[in-house]
C-alpha cells in the first residue's frame, strides 16, 4: 500500500528565484534605499522645528518621563498633545542621544520613510516578484506627500510605517495560515492606534476580509485566528489606553483635546466620529458646507473628486487612475484561480485599502488636512508596481493592451491637469508628459517586438513618475513648517480654509489658505518661522513674517497655525530664574507656548491646549498655580489676540478668563512685541 503524505497547508509557497534574478534585484534595492535616504536628508534643517506642536512636545518628553509616558506638551506636565504619543516616543529617545535640534527630531522621520520603502518592496514582491517590489517602493519614495511626510514631525511617517508593516505580516498570513503572523498584524495596528488612534483601522477590514478569504486554513479556523489578531490589537492599543483612563486625574496632565480630561473621549470624539461627522468639540469649526454668507467650507468640499481637487491632487492623485485600472485588471487575470492565491489576495488587500481609505477621506465632513492623503500612498504604490509587471507579462493579449492604453491614457490627463494647476513652476514639463504620455499610450496598444516594448513601457514610466519626482523635489528643497503643510509648489490653493464666498484667500491670509513651506529667501510663507528664536548655528533669526498678524499665525508671541518668534532679549528674561518655576511661563495656546519652550528648553504651559479651547487649567487652577509661585510669566498677545485673550478661533470661556484676571492683577510689560505679565510682581 502507498501512502501519500499531504502537506499541513494547502498555501503555495514562494518559488526559489533565479540567481540572475537575484543578482539585479539587491544592488537595484541598495540603489532605492540610499537614493531615497540621501534625498530625504537633503535640506532637512530647511524645516526648523516643523511642527513645533510636537516638537515641543518632544523636547518635554526628553526632559521629563512622565511627559514622554503620557506625550505632554510641557515637562511640567499640564496637558498632552491631542494624540497618543507613540510617534513621539522615537524622537524623544533620539534628543535624549544627542540633544535638542532639527536634525535629531526629524531624522527618525526620515528612517521611518526609508524603512517604509524596504517593507513595500519586501510585502509586494512576495507574491508578484522583485520587479514589482522595487517599482512599488519606487513609486512610494516619490509620492509627494510621502516625501513631505517623511521629512515632518507628525505622527503620519510612522502611521504609514505600521500600517505597511500590518500589510507585510497579512502577506506571510496568507502564506502559511501562521497564527503568528496574524497576532504580528494585530500588534501593528495597535501601535498605529497608539499613533494616530482610530485612523489606522482604516485598513482593519481590508486585512480581515484578505485573510477571511484567501487563508489557507478552513473557515472554522481563519474565524479564531481574526478573533486573536483582533485581541493583540485590542492589547497592544489598550494597555496604554486603560493605563491613562484609569490614572487618578490629579496626578496626571490633562488630555489635550478632550473636553472632560478623557482619553476615551479623545478617541471617540475629537479624534473619531468628529472627524466623519465634523462634530468635533474643541475643534476650530466643524465641516461641511457652510450656509450663504457663511466663512466658506472649512476644510475644503467633500465628494468623489475630492481627491482630485487643488488641495489634494498634487499631493496623491497623480498615479490613482493607474492604480484602479491595475486592480480591475489584476482581479480579472486571476480569473478561477484558487480560493487560496497569493495574488489575488495581495489585490484584495492592497485594493481594500486604497477604496476604503480613499472614500472615507472623499466623504469625512470633519477635520481633514491636504497631508493626510500619505495613507493612500502606501495602497497607490503597491497597485502600481503589481499593474506594471502583470500588464507586461500579458501584453500579448489585445484587451489587456487596451486596458494599458487606458491606464496611460488616464496618467497622461491627470499629470496635464495637475501640472497644469502650476504652470509656473518647470512649464515645460507639463508640455513634454503630454506629448511622452500621448506618444505612449498609441505605443502600448500596438503590439511590439520586446525593444519597442519596453521603450514604451518607459515612456509610460516617464509620464507617471515625472510630475511626482518633480513635486518631490520641490518639497525637498523647499522648507515647511507650520501645524498644516503641503507638498510641491503652489497651485492657488485654499489650504486649511477653503474659499471663502465671493473671493480668493481666506481669514486675512494673502493667497489663499495657509502654506507651509518658506519662501525663496528662507522667510516661512505659512507666517510664523516656527523656530522659536535660536536654532543651532544660528545667533539670530528673527524674519520679516508675510502673514504674521494675521488671526491664525499671530505676531511675534505666535497663533493658533504659528509658534512664536521670542526674540533674545524675551529669551534672556524667561531663562532667568526660570529654572526654578515649574513653568518659565504660561500662554494661551500651544503654539504660542512652543516656540519660547523651544528656545529655552523650560516648561511654558499652553493653556486651552491646541486650539486654546481645552478647558485646562480652570481659573481657580490657575490661581492657585500662581499662589503657590509655579508660574513666572504670563504671555500676552498669544494666539488669538490682544492681551485679554481675544475672542478667536477656538477660544474658551476658561481661556479668556485667566486672560482677563491676569490683566487685571498684574502689570503688562512690552518686550520686542510680545507682553510679558511677571506673576509674582502683582500691581
């Protein structure tokens, strides 16, 4: 009798490769991996302290522990940054190493871009090959918003980074059916939650579904096994979560954008729901379309082509027909392949993700910002390198050649459209992707020997990737800083605001919106220069600011978008005694409390938080903190208004009313534009 043993898993296993194969495909990944690292280092210091939100935020946490457990904003501990503080946590261990500047808060952004790059290239050619790896990995170092992304200090370089890596782990999922590997994802998405919060599960139900229907084990088991990559999330997320819900309130720094000192409520508000539906307490002002005579739609008009818009386009949309067309096309070539194939299920899976995501930041009514579309680069690279190689493995086949020509076709129009929208900038580009992209799309439903092939392959390589390099490279040289950043140059946008009705630029901003990349000079057009005064070797930075009086930026004590801009004489009096306050001083805002925590590396309390409409601390909290000789400076003129405190953006009744009662009690002093109240000198 024979017996034949049958294999545990029915998965089909990688093939080992050529060793011709082999031999091209490493120093070509070596090539992507240095190129990509040596692009996103250039011109870094460019951006100062980018988001001087959190690096504030990170020169506290490298101060104090506490503030790096519970991501503070100030290593007095008043209140956190309105996210979880695991983006932050690798900065902080960085100025821990070698100390407070540019370059060591950004640099682990840039290692996180690069990584993000290896993990494409390693999830993508598993199943489709090392062709399509590099030219995934390709295509995500050039996206623009990756490449500003990847160079700032939000917490998007590492949510991108996680929910790749939450891909990678799917990929070897469906593999082998290994538990372990789907524990491995949940971990992933956890940490993303710890990141960003409830935005990474925006790739949850296309890393379900892939593995619901393409795992090689039976229903009855791939059932558990998502149950228990949905325990490790709910671990890996949780334990910080109940950790701070549970911490007694007094002994602990408020939560920055919640209005009840909750993280629960920051997750499910402010940072959740609020963002689909845009009611979100504590924010600026909700979405959606404003009635007649209204400010216009805050964050720009939802609808399908949202992505396409002025705002959005130059930053994602260059290579999203061509990645739709890639995923239709791939799913059709799998044809009745089994329940079980690699490729399919990398296609369900990278496509889920681009679909879910995609339609999602079409149609949220909330907060959005042109930068959050990083997360679709990931989705748009991976369909990317998969259609190249599949489209030219089949190119034999007439409709296959015909569905080329159409996503060429698409890439062509898209390209003219957004270069278009910079006529300006490198004119003759859009002219030659014209020409290239029209040339290439009659080229590639022709068919071709394999030269002719492939130089229209080229071509089409030409006409997707040309604009995104150059959009690229402009952001790279091009510093950016500021709470909302864009990449490539500018294209009449309205940034954060909109159009207001009945005229261009908005909330006195010339232009339009809010940019937040410096002029040619150096001078940041965003309005603030967010360094907060002395920045390694430099004695002096104090720029003319375009756009520094107005609402959002501020003057020189900062705004609601801008840090403030102490000059060395204001740094001279904070840093005298400062040490020993708790906090060197106090202002409304926490950017206006940035820039001078910046310069003097002491504690500056933003009070109200972010948008200065956090109810932290209360007035009698307040008093008391100056009673008991906590606080040395009050600083006016902050980041709505005047010395009361205005009535702006995002203003709280609690901000305004320590505002008012600091004016009352103590007496103002006007240093180099900023007022400066000295609480223990009361009148």
């Amino acid at each position: 009798m024979t017996v034949t043993l049958t294999p545990p898993s029915t998965a089909v296993r990688p093939q080992p490769r050529p060793a011709r194969e082999i031999r091209w495909e490493y120093p070509a990944l070596a090539v992507l991996l240095l190129g990509t690292g040596i692009a996103y280092l250039c011109n870094l210091s460019a951006s100062g302290w980018a988001n001087s939100f959190y690096s504030a935020a990170v020169q506290a946490g490298s101060k104090s522990w506490a503030a790096f457990f519970f991501g503070s904003s100030d290593a007095g501990n008043s209140i956190t940054v309105d996210k979880p503080p695991a983006s932050l946590w690798l900065m902080e261990l960085s100025v821990r190493m070698f100390g407070l500047n540019s370059w060591s808060i950004l640099v682990p952004e840039v290692l996180l871009g690069v990584a993000s790059v290896a993990l494409m290239w390693a999830t993508v050619r598993r199943p489709f090959g090392p062709a399509a790896g590099l030219i995934a990995g390709l295509v995500l170092a050039v996206t623009p918003v990756a490449a500003l992304m990847f160079r700032f200090n939000n917490p998007d370089a590492l949510l991108v980074f996680l929910m790749i890596a939450a891909t990678w782990a799917m990929t070897r999922a469906v593999e082998d059916g290994r538990t372990r590997w789907l524990v491995l994802t949940g971990v992933c998405i956890g940490f993303g939650f710890l990141t960003k919060q409830l935005q990474v599960l925006l790739v949850v139900p296309a890393l379900a579904l892939t593995y619901l229907f393409a795992g090689p084990p039976a229903l009855g088991k791939r059932i558990p096994q998502l149950l228990a990559a949905g325990l490790s999330m709910i671990a890996t997320a949780g334990w910080w979560l109940v950790t701070v819900e549970l911490w007694p309130a007094s002994s602990r720094p408020w939560i920055g954008g919640s209005q009840h000192n909750s993280i629960v409520e920051l997750t499910l508000g402010y940072n959740g729901l609020g963002r689909l539906n845009g009611n979100e307490h504590g924010s600026v002002t909700p979405g959606g379309d404003m009635p007649p005579g209204g400010r216009g739609d805050m964050w720009g008009s939802t609808g399908i082509t949202r992505m396409f818009e002025p705002a959005q386009g130059g930053q994602i949309a260059w290579l999203i027909p061509a990645a739709l067309v890639a995923l239709v096309v791939g799913i059709l070539l799998r044809g009745k392949a089994a329940r079980t194939d690699r490729r399919r299920a990398a296609l369900i899976l990278w496509g889920g993700w681009l679909l879910v995501t995609g339609l999602t930041f079409s149609f949220m009514a909330g907060i959005f910002h042109q930068y959050y579309t990083v997360a679709l680069a990931p989705a748009v690279a991976a369909l990317v390198g998969i259609g190249a190689v599949a489209l030219w493995r089949d190119r034999h086949r007439l409709w296959v050649r015909l569905c080329t020509g159409l996503a060429v076709g698409l890439t062509t129009a898209t390209a003219w459209m957004l270069l278009s929208r910079s006529s300006s900038f490198v004119p003759w580009l859009r002219w030659s992707v014209l020409v290239v992209g029209v040339l290439a799309t009659i080229a590639v439903l022709l068919p071709a020997p394999r030269k002719l092939a492939l130089v229209a392959a080229f071509a089409a390589a030409f006409t997707g990737l040309a604009g995104p390099v150059a959009y690229s490279a402009q952001t790279i040289s091009t510093g950016h800083e500021g709470g909302i950043v864009s990449a490539g140059p500018n294209v009449g946008k309205f940034g954060m605001f909109g159009p207001p009705p009945g005229g261009e630029g908005g909330f006195g901003v010339p232009g339009g919106g809010i940019s937040g990349a410096r002029n040619a000079d150096g001078r940041n057009g965003a309005g603030s220069d967010g360094m907060g005064g002395r920045q390694p070797g430099e004695t002096d930075r104090q720029a003319t600011i375009e756009a520094g009086d107005s609402p959002m930026m501020g003057g020189p004590a900062g705004g609601l978008l801008g840090a403030s801009r102490p000059s060395a004489k204001v740094i001279a009096m904070l840093e005298s005694n400062g040490a020993e306050y708790t906090w060197a001083a106090a202002a409304i805002g926490s950017n206006s409390a940035a820039g001078f925590q910046l310069a003097t590396e002491l504690p500056v309390m933003p009070i109200g938080g972010f948008n200065g409409s956090d109810p932290s601390p209360t007035l009698d909290q307040f008093e008391q903190y100056v009673a008991d000789g906590k606080i040395h400076y009050f600083i006016g003129n902050g980041n709505r208004g005047g010395a009361d405190g205005g009535s702006g953006f995002g203003r709280s009744g609690t901000s305004s009313e320590i505002s008012k009662w600091v004016q009352e009690h103590f007496r103002a002093t006007e240093v180099d534009g900023i007022t400066l109240y000295d609480l223990t000198a009361a009148h």
